[in-house]
C-alpha cells in the first residue's frame, strides 16, 4: 500500500467510514506516555495517548525516520526533554536544527494523521479532592479517560479492538498495567482492549506519544494552570493545529465527581466482579505474550 493510500486510508478512520475498520486486523494500535511538569502550585500530570490502524503506523514510522535522517539526526530518538535541554545525543545540537526537525516531523503528523488525546490534571487539586486513603492515581484518571475517547471515536469491537503500548518504566509500570486491566475488566472492556504491552525506548508512535506529552503537559502547567506572559511554544501551536491531535485539562469538580464515581463503583462491586477482574489480571501475561509474538508494536519501519 503507498503512503498516498495509507493517507487516505487515515483520513477515513478518522471521519468513521463505516467499512474502513473492515480492511484490517486490528482497528489500532495506542501508545501511552505520561509527565509531571511545572513547579509550586501549577503543577500537572499529563497522559498523551495516539491511535491508528496498524498499517498507518508502519508507513508513519517510515517517514518519521526518514525526517531524522534527513535532518542530520539518523537513528536517534526523539525523547522531548533531552532535545530541548541538549543532553545525551542532543548535544551540540542548535535551535535551528531542532526547529527545522520539527518542520519535517509536522509535516509527517499531518500526512498520517494518528487521532491523539493528550489530557491534563492539576495536581494541587487532586491531592485536595481525594483522599489518600481511596489509593486513586492521577495516571488511573487519565487512562480512563483517554480510553473512553478512544472507545467513542473508534468504536472497536471484539474483532477489531485497539491494542495499547506504553515505553518500559520498571517505576510506572506495574502499576499502570494493573490499572489498565481493572478498568478494562470493571467496564467490561477486555474484549475491545485486550492487551498492554509495554516496549523498549525507540518505536517511532512512542516518539511522537513523548512529543505530544511534553508539549501538553507544558502547555497546561504553564498557560492553563498558571498565567505566562510567554506565547505557547511554536510546536505546542502546531501540534494543535493538526485537527485529529486533541488538548484537555480536568478542573476541580470533574476530578470531584470521577472520585465520586469511582467509591460507588468501589462499594457495589459484587464478588463477582471482582473475581472477574483478578481474572483479567491473571489472563494478561498469557495474552501479552501471544501479541508479543505477533510483532505488533514492534516491527517499524525506522528500525
């Protein structure tokens, strides 16, 4: 299939063409990436998370490859912190090269078009509406929310469901995996999302999950949560501009009421469901190792 048709095969997902899910496999593929940033009483955590069908991964991971090796960066890594701040194989890097990158990594976004959402919450307010005892994460919060946009906007199915990848963080990721399946199980979801693999540094999705996540995170800490008399920054301006790349940040009553729901939720669990759910649990190695076995996330084409 040529990047043309794989354009329009992007621009189809996104519009819901009602046979476009019929040409794959797998509706999706999502990958996840979270940050804390900001300092004093503007601090938030962001969750990014970016969706396409398999095919349109392969030929965007190709393209993003090619932008680096274009631009004189051929076979590093597009982590957002090191590339602004010049650390690691950044450094010497200029403000002119990085600026002509993203020139060319843009125009790669737009081309292939992955639907992302990359939402935020105030981490003063979390702290302040719920309570420690309740064990809730912000990461919990932004999962859900992240998936039911990808639930509303891709309506997957049994049969062609969304897969979700997140970079190795031996810190986050025990945990996140278990929220991801006490979620999936909790809403019935392990038919439509049933498998989170995390993956070495370096898939190009993953790359582009790390720019989305950097920009928003700084974009809520410091023009949302806070008054900069600075504009956005050019990247954060574009990246918004795309159309299928999504921005949001949680005030204080929704994180009040998804705490809310959450208890209830918690009270009226039968035994049932949540033998239901350890049982998710206990299936999620053996199903994680059969989509590791199949190559998804992992055979790029920049790699």
């Amino acid at each position: 299939m040529s990047p043309e048709l794989v354009g329009q095969l992007a621009d189809a997902i996104f519009r819901r063409w009602p046979n476009a899910e019929k040409l794959m496999g797998i509706l999706g593929e999502a990958y996840l990436d979270s940050s804390e940033t900001g300092n004093g009483r503007s601090r938030a955590y962001t969750l990014s998370c970016l969706v396409a069908p398999s095919v349109v991964w392969e030929h965007f991971s190709v393209a993003w490859a090619e932008s680096l090796k274009c631009s004189g960066a051929e076979g590093k890594i597009v982590h957002m912190k090191n590339l602004v701040h010049r650390v690691g194989e950044w450094e010497g890097w200029t403000k002119s090269q990085e600026r002509s990158l993203f020139e060319k990594l843009i125009v790669v976004i737009r081309q292939y078009k992955p639907v992302g959402f990359c939402y935020s919450l105030p981490l003063q307010d979390f702290e302040e509406t719920t309570n420690p005892a309740d064990e809730f994460r912000p990461f919990e919060l932004l999962l859900d929310s992240v998936m039911l946009s990808t639930k509303e906007t891709f309506n997957p199915t049994k049969d062609n469901p969304v897969v979700f990848f997140m970079e190795q963080d031996r810190v986050v990721e025990a945990g996140a995996m278990q929220q991801f399946f006490h979620r999936t199980a909790g809403r019935g979801w392990t038919d439509i999302f049933p498998i989170f693999v995390p993956l070495p540094k370096g898939p190009e999705p993953l790359q582009l999950a790390d720019m989305l996540v950097y920009e928003g995170s700084r974009f809520a800490s410091e023009h949302v949560l806070s008054s900069s008399a600075e504009k956005p920054r050019k990247l954060c301006q574009e990246l918004a501009s795309v159309g299928t790349l999504f921005f949001g940040c949680a005030d204080r009553q929704y994180l009040i009421d998804w705490a809310n729901e959450i208890r209830t939720d918690q009270q009226t669990m039968s035994p049932e469901q949540a033998t239901k759910i350890r049982q998710a649990w206990k299936a999620a190695g053996k199903r994680m190792q059969q989509y590791r076995d199949a190559g998804f996330g992992v055979k790029r084409g920049g790699k």
